[in-house]
C-alpha cells in the first residue's frame, strides 16, 4: 500500500473535483524576483541540446529493470546483510551509478521515466494516482515506449503500472507497449492478486493486455513476471530490436515471500526485515533468470540492461536507506537517492563507479537516443542524455535536480513567504539541488537516521539528537550534498545568499508549472462494478484530462446531465453496498 508520508489531504484535495493549482504570483505569496544569480538556464529547453549522437552501430536491445520500495542498504554492494549476488556482479561488471536520484514514491518516478518530464510538467507532483480517481499519465504525453516504437522497437511491458486506468486511452497498450501483463493499481497481493483500496473496496488486479488474468492467480508475481520476460525473449528475433520494461512489485508491501527463501534468514530478530529481505534475494534471482535468457537466446552482447529502485526503502516494513537520511515518502536522501547502476558489453569503460550526477527523467532521451529514435526541442524533456557519462565516463550534461513542488501537501508551521526573504513561501514542500547544494522547504517528511533493524546495539546518539533538535520551528534547510551525504549538517543560516539563490531557482520551475490533477474519487471505478477487477469504468464521452491547460474538457456536453444522473445513481448504490456489509 502507498505510503501516507506525502498523501496528506488539504481539505481542497478532498473536495475538489479536477485540477488544483497554486497561485504563486498572486501578491503575498511570491515577491519580485530580480533574476537567477545561478545564472543556468532551465533544462528542458537544453535537454536535446546535450543529447549529443551516442546511437550505436545496431539499435541495441534495452531493458529496463525497476523495484519497488528497495531501500539503499539493500543491495549486498552497499554493504547490507541481504544477498543479491546477482545484482552485485551486474553492477560490478558494469557502471554502478552512486550519484543517482529518483522520486519518494511511486507514481511520480514511473510518470517520468516514461515521459522524461519533471512532475510539475505533466500535473502529477501530488501524491499518486489512486485507483478510483480519473487520473492518470496525461494523454498528450508522447511516452517512452511510443518513441521506441517510432524508432522500429517492439516494445513490451511486465510488472507494475501505477500511472491510471480510469479510460482504456490510459492503459500500457495505449500508451506504447505492444504486450502487457501486470498490476494497473500500486499495489496487490503477491499471490491472489486482490487489492482494496478502503474498507470493503477491492478487486483483482492481474491484467495481460487488455483483459483480466484470472488464470494467473496463485503465482508468486516476482516468479510470474521473470517467466513471463523469459517467454518475451523466446519467441522474439533477436536480430531485430526490443524494449523490455520489467517492474517488479517487490519489494513493495504486502511482505510474502516462498518460505524457501525466509529460511536463509531465520536468523534476524526482526521479522519484517527477514521477510523483506527474503522477497530481495528472490527478485535477485528473478533478474539472474532474466539475464540467464538475455545470453541464452541471443541478446546479451547487443544488449543494455539498466537497473533502477523507484523510491527510498519503507523503514517501517523492513527496508533500510542507511546511512541516509529519511525514508520513502520524503525528500531527504534516503527518499530519493536511489540505488542504480547499467550493465552492457557495449560500455566502453566497465567495472567502475561513476560519481556522475544522473535522475530517472534522464534515461527517456538516453535510451532514444541509443535506440537511433529522433529528440527535438518540442518534447520539452527536463532529462538529459547521459550515455556519454555512462559509457565512456565523460562529465554529466546535468547540474541539477529539481526534486518537486507540491503546493497540495500539508503547509509547514513555520513557514511564510517572508521567511523566504519575500521571494518563495517556505511552508511549500520543495526541494531542489543544484551543483554540490541541495534546498528543502516546507515539511520534508519523517527525518530520523535509522539504522539497519538486525543492529539492535546501535548507539542511537546521532539519530536521537536529531530528533530532539532539527525541524524545531523550521521551514529551510541547506546541505552541500557532496560534502555532506547523510544530510548531518544544515547551512541554511551561514550561507543565506545560497539559500536566496535556490529559493529563486524553485520560483522559476514554478513559473513553468501545469495546474496539479489531483480529482476526487469516483465511486463508479469500484471493482463490483467492473466484475470484481480493477479496469477502465469512464467512458469517451465524459470529462478527457488536456494536459497543460489544467482544465477538464467535456466530449459531448449533451450528455452530460446524463452522466451526472448516472454517477449519483452509482453513489447511492455504492452507499448500500458498504451498509451491507458493515
């Protein structure tokens, strides 16, 4: 299940129906601004200006790994007590990627590998899309797979979706993918498939391409979607190109795992890291039969395979970010700096580290670019190609990272526009880094050190002072994130003039952000409705999401009375269903 850490609802989050959007320019809020001492332009419009011509001699064969909720200890070349053999000679033998950033959650860090845009570019810098809401991935978006596609890619999708499906339009075989089987939803359980989402709300949730996967239940999804790669790459010809996106539910809760694989950790006291550590190694071994198959049927020297976590670890279920701060759902480092790392016999310069500074945004014009596939300023991407810095180990194209703006998240206490010298309102959660300095406003979220849950005689002095200290009456706080990784030291009073210059950075993001599509529920999209799945319940009629313009637009206003009358007969009969079965 989603982590709550960034879903608090503003009582306008809740009563809303459609785009919800912050007026930053209005007086009061942000004050004159007298132009950016950084002195850097924004980096969508020089994204395709550092996209220098990396396509190889043969388009070659990409794939693309995500896990879910994986923590930054958690790989065994971070030192963690879990084993990832498989993970750790990948890396080791390619370019493991120590500079790398992702999103604290999930809908936003899939939204923008698959657009290569910044959440404050396609309205999703609040929370996640929810299964009931009528969101998803804007339909303007060209996506990822759909630039694959143009460049002669078949294209193939297994795992996890999480960017809505309230319209067939929004499905992953609409929106670039020639084959799909997977989860629609953030989350189900690993066997059965079921996903409730509240009280007496659920369904199944196990899709292959546009139909319900019933004949699936009661397979262990990790094993599933292995298997289900291995098929891909079997019946495929090798000599003509793929695109594989593998996104695995681990380790996403809820914590199931073959007993086989807990056994090897009977030892550890703490039974969610033991069952939590039990579904890594597993999905390890899934991604040792994946590559397996890459050699076995003729792919693997023409081939790159990139390996990517979606968000910090859940510390709560098992997952640990030590020595970072922070955890899932937060902006502090242990929320969003990700374990990463490129595997390929085509990298000229392997088994190395790359201190290069690299975001998921990045690899939609890196793998276009490697795929031969055409990049022009009209995407307006905020990624970068990064192949170069990969490959070859030439400096990053990119200097900075804008973490997010989230003007719906709960306002911080203590924060006003005037403690943002009259230029930004510091009770707005954002952040953003750029060089060695990292700005965080607002309320960043669960702030603690917490050390791996097997070290019960931790001294927990650093972690405890923090808690007694920091975040007192605070709404500003400044790291140089080089010198400082484990966010241990706030600058932000000995060095206001760079807190100054990063508060204008935020300002001119905002000036490029679209209105925030957060829509309220609708209770039409429960599964009772759908014959006890989770799937598209709107029709093309209703209300279609413009994205960019921040407004809902209406098909055919005609029948729009209509709908209405049939949403509050929906509600009403929802409402005796819930009575029913309290």
């Amino acid at each position: 299940m989603a982590v709550y850490a960034l879903t608090g609802f503003s009582l306008v989050s809740l009563l809303s129906f459609g785009y919800l959007s912050w007026d930053w320019m209005k007086p009061g809020l942000v004050g004159e601004v007298p132009g950016d001492p950084m002195g850097k332009p924004l980096p969508a419009a020089a994204a395709v200006a550092a996209a220098a011509s990396t396509a190889l001699a043969r388009p070659p064969h990409l794939i693309f790994i995500l896990t879910d909720d994986q923590g930054f200890h958690d790989v065994g070349y971070h030192g963690s007590d879990i084993q990832t053999p498989t993970l750790d000679r990948l890396a080791a033998e390619g370019v493991k990627l120590e500079n790398y950033y992702i999103q604290p959650i999930c809908t936003p860090s899939r939204s923008q590998l698959i657009t290569g845009r910044y959440q404050i570019h396609t309205g999703l810098q609040h929370s996640i899309i929810r299964p009931r809401q009528p969101n998803c991935l804007p339909l303007n978006q060209v996506t990822l797979p759909q630039k694959l596609q143009e460049a002669g890619y078949s294209t193939h999708m297994v795992g996890k979706w999480h960017l809505g499906f309230y319209r067939k339009e929004c499905l992953p075989t609409r929106r670039g993918f020639d084959t799909f089987l997977g989860s629609l939803t953030g989350n189900v359980d690993y066997y059965t498939y079921d996903n409730c989402d509240g009280p007496g709300v659920c369904g199944y949730d196990l899709h292959d391409g546009e139909n319900v996967a019933w004949e699936q239940s009661g397979k262990y999804s990790t094993f599933l979607y292995a298997q289900r790669v291995n098929k891909i790459l079997a019946t495929h010809n090798p000599k003509e190109p793929i695109f594989i996106y593998v996104a695995f539910q681990a380790v996403h809760t809820p914590l199931q795992s073959p007993k086989e694989y807990i056994y090897r950790y009977r030892s550890m006291g703490n039974v969610a890291r033991r069952k939590y550590a039990a579904m890594v190694t597993c999905m390890d071994e899934a991604v040792k039969n994946i590559t397996w198959a890459l050699k076995k049927y003729g792919y693997y020297e023409n081939s790159v395979v990139v390996f990517s976590t979606d968000n910090g670890g859940q510390t709560f279920s098992g997952g640990s970010n030590w020595p970072l701060r922070g955890r899932k759902g937060t902006y502090w480092e242990g929320g969003v700096h990700g374990i990463g790392f490129v595997h390929s016999p085509l990298i000229k310069r392997k088994r190395r580290t790359s201190r290069a500074l690299i975001h998921i945004t990045d690899w939609y014009p890196t793998l276009v670019t490697l795929a031969g596939g055409n990049l022009s300023e009209a995407d307006s991407l905020d990624g970068y190609n990064v192949w170069p810095a990969i490959s070859e180990g030439k400096e990053s194209p990119r200097t900075e990272i804008l973490h997010n703006i989230d003007p719906l998240y709960n306002h911080a206490k203590y924060g006003s526009l005037e403690r943002g010298f009259g230029i930004w309102n510091t009770a707005v959660q954002a952040s953003v880094r750029v060089g060695d300095w990292k700005l965080l406003t607002g309320d960043p979220g669960y702030s603690d050190w917490i050390p791996p849950q097997t070290l019960t005689n931790f001294p927990g002095s650093w972690w405890n002072l923090e808690r007694l200290t920091d975040g007192l009456r605070k709404s500003v706080w400044l790291f140089n994130i080089t010198a400082d990784p484990y966010e241990r030291y706030d600058l932000s009073d000995q060095r206001p003039d760079v807190v100054r210059a990063l508060l204008i950075r935020l300002v001119r993001y905002n000036q490029t952000a679209i209105p925030v599509r957060y829509p309220a529920e609708n209770p039409r999209a429960h599964p009772d409705f759908n014959g006890g799945a989770w799937g598209p319940w709107a029709t093309e009629e209703e209300d279609v999401w413009e994205g960019g313009h921040g407004k809902l637009k209406n098909k055919n206003r005609k029948k729009k009375c209509k709908i209405c009358k049939l949403r509050s007969f929906f509600r009403k009969l929802n409402t005796r269903l819930m009575s029913n079965r309290i």
